[in-house]
C-alpha cells in the first residue's frame, strides 16, 4: 500500500543513494513520517536544529523527489520538539475506533451471515484487489458494523502504517455539506487521496443530498482508480435508495454486495453464549433459549439483556434463571412497538431534509421547510399518540393547520412514490438511531 510510511522510505532510498551514510545517519536516523496530503509530505524530527538543518539543506531535494512521484508540486513540512502534539490535535480524527470485541473471531457465523462474513474476510486478506467495493445491507443490529471494524482490524495487523479512514454516513455528511458551505471542497477530498481502506457507515444518509452525493463521488472515484479499498454498509441495497444518484449506484452494485438476514434460532443462541462467555459467564440451557425466542431480529438487544443478566448477578448476587431472563429482557425490549420523542421525529425530518429542527418549529414558509414540517406533523401522527393540538403545539400552530398537513401529505402519498420512500427512510433512521 503506498501509506506514508511507503512513500518516506521511497524518499530514504533515494537520498541514501545522494549522500554518505554518515549525513544520513546525522540527520535522518530520528525522523519519521507523520502525515501525506495532496501537496504536503509532514514529517517530524526531535530537534529544533536538525529541523533547520534539514529544510536550508535537504527540503528542496525532498519537495523535488515529491514532485516527480505524484507529477504534482509538493511541500515538505519539518516539525520539531513540541509542535508534533499540536499538529495532531488540529488533524480531523477519523482513523479506526478502537471497539472491544469487534474482530472476525467474535463474529457468530450462521445461514443468516455467512457470505457476507466470507466476503469480509476475502477483502480483509486481498484489500484493493477483488471484491471493491465491498457494500454490506441490511436491517439495524445484525452485525454489519461489526464486519466493517473487523476488516479494519485486521488489515490493521498485518500492516500497521496502513492509512484507514472509519466515516458514519451522517458524520461524512456533515463533513461535506460544511465543505461545501466554505467552498473548501478540493481540501475535502485531498483529505482522503491517500487512504488505504475506507470504511463507511450507514452509507444511506447521503441519498437525496445532491451536493453531498457530488463530493462523494470524486472521493469514492479517486479511492477506487487508485486502487483503495471501500467497505460500505446501508440498511438497505442500493436499488431501494431512490435518491441516490445513478451513477454512485452503478458504482456501489458494481462491486460485491452481501445482506445480512435476521439470525435463525442455533445462531441467536450461538451468540447469546458467546456474549456470555466473554462476559465471564455461563447461562443455563432454558435462559439461552428463553432470550433467543423472545428476541429474534437484533443482536444489539440479544447482547444487552446478556449484559443485564451480567449486572443482576454482580450486583444484586441473584441466581440467573428465566424470571430473572424475563426481566432483563422486559427492561432492554419493552412492551409494545418504539414510540419516538416529537424531538427525534423534528430532528430527523430536519436532518433528512439538511434543516436546523428549529426551522421547523419556526413560522417561515420557504417551500423546503413547510414540506419538512408538514412531514414531521404526519411523522407525530402515525407514530406516536399525541393529539392533532398536541402536535399543532410542537409547532405553534392549531389543529387545523395540522388536519390540513395531514390531508396534503396523505394525497402526496397517493400520487407521488418518493413521498412513500420519504416517510420509510426518515422512520427507519427514527427507528435505527433512536429505538434501539
């Protein structure tokens, strides 16, 4: 992989063959790479004076070399003594988060995982070479950010310099729209030209951004030309985003595509001893069975009544049997479907429709904003209790401009599929990020 570390020592070799040995050893032994952009090489030795040194001497033989590697200009950037901590604390950390247990071998494999945990492994081996991207579907709490961070681990291991980006689909988002906003664009993408696994999360939050979408277009054509790997996980395939632009769906079903299914019963229970197991304990038979019956279709939950049972234990030093089972799950599955907040459902209205929730519950009337908020009334309605004036309240409008949103988005409804996909995707994210 060419990472930072592949390109310095290409910059090593090339000065060894320039200069003696003793030069070498004088100034260089104690250098290191630290950071690669798209016109700046920054590398960091320990002394103010080699610093000086190196840049009177050295900087424009490197900048040289640099630029005939990449056929681009290039800078070099020397910091000494304390300025490498302050340099890090301004560089955007969106390197592998370090979560326990996210590895291959804690994955529980069954019917309902298997091709994509095989496809996993197969990128994890040979990254950039077969199966790119690699684009992981389906429902919340099934394991796919599980096998996003374990193909990041590993490739980790085998090779330690490797430059790996971890992005969630709302976080990148963000990213984009504020570099769009400041027409820092081309930094934006630069950010990410020399990455070696790109690992992106819930890859669904882009679909009807339009200008989000065009920035990640050239991230992702600039990764995958170059040879990178891209891992990308969606809680639904490509063919169901409606809003995601053609070409970036060409791309991502141009590559391998696996779904994960709700766990069947041996994998459910597999998985509720495993949990266990690394929880230092081990359930009786008829509990195991209990919770793998009474929870079918999210491990998130299967793991947290195990952590439950694990507290009970500790804690209150009660014998875990089915009552205790039955409680534990009455606390993490409560009765009854996920009623969301009026908060949730303006926040992700707003979000879906890139707003600040407080234009929702304002009294402008751009076009863009009374959809959104006519959308969230209806959100209110069939997802919660609330009354048409509670709702109207939410907004500072009476029931009757609520009855009259309501009509509006029904007939929409009617006539116009998208509104159809709006109201999915908006209450899968209330469901996935809320509910759970």
């Amino acid at each position: 992989m060419n990472s930072v570390n592949d390109i310095w020592c290409s910059i090593m070799d090339y000065l060894s063959a320039e200069l003696t040995s003793t030069t070498m050893n004088t100034w260089f032994s104690e250098c290191r790479p630290i950071d690669l952009t798209d016109s700046r090489l920054v590398i960091y030795t320990p002394t103010t004076f080699k610093r000086s040194i190196i840049k009177e001497r050295y900087a424009s033989i490197i900048s040289s070399k640099l630029t005939e590697l990449f056929s681009a200009p290039f800078e070099l950037e020397v910091l000494a003594g304390d300025e490498l901590d302050d340099y890090e604390r301004t560089v955007p950390d969106d390197s592998l988060p370090e979560v326990a247990g996210y590895t291959f071998d804690q994955f529980i494999v069954g019917n309902s995982n298997k091709f994509a945990h095989a496809a996993a492994i197969a990128v994890a081996d040979k990254p950039g070479e077969s199966f790119n991207p690699l684009f992981i579907y389906g429902n919340s709490g099934l394991g796919k950010t599980h096998l996003l961070l374990s193909i990041g681990q590993k490739i980790h291991e085998k090779d330690p310099s490797a430059k790996i980006v971890y992005v969630k689909g709302d976080e990148s988002m963000n990213q984009m729209v504020q570099s769009i906003k400041d027409n820092t664009q081309a930094e934006f993408r630069n950010k990410y030209r020399y990455v070696d696994l790109f690992l992106v999360d819930d890859i669904q939050f882009i679909a009807g951004k339009l200008g989000v979408q065009e920035e990640f277009f050239h991230t992702f054509n600039n990764l995958w030309e170059a040879g990178k790997q891209i891992v990308i996980t969606s809680d639904r395939p490509p063919i169901e985003m409606v809003k995601l632009e053609d070409r970036l769906r060409t791309r991502f079903e141009g590559g391998l595509m696996a779904d994960i299914q709700s766990p069947d019963l041996e994998t459910r229970m597999a998985i509720i001893r495993n949990k266990a197991s690394q929880l230092g304990m081990t359930l009786p038979d008829e509990v195991v069975e209990y919770i793998a019956n009474e929870i079918k279709s999210n491990i998130r939950q299967i793991e947290g009544v195990v952590k439950r049972l694990t507290a009970y234990n500790s804690i209150m030093h009660e014998t875990i049997d089915i009552s205790m089972a039955k409680r534990a799950v009455k606390d993490v599955v409560r009765d009854g479907a996920y009623i969301p907040t009026p908060d949730v459902i303006i926040e992700e209205t707003a979000r879906y429709y890139s707003l600040d929730p407080e234009n929702l519950k304002s009294q402008r009337r751009d076009k863009n904003i009374a959809m959104a908020r006519q959308v969230a009334m209806y959100l209110m309605r069939t997802h919660t209790n609330l009354s048409l004036k509670e709702i109207g309240d939410q907004f500072s409008r009476n029931h009757t401009t609520v009855m009259s949103s309501l009509d509006k988005i029904e007939d929409l409804l009617d006539k116009k599929p998208e509104m159809n996909n709006t109201i999915r995707d908006i209450s899968s994210n209330i469901t996935t990020y809320h509910g759970q």
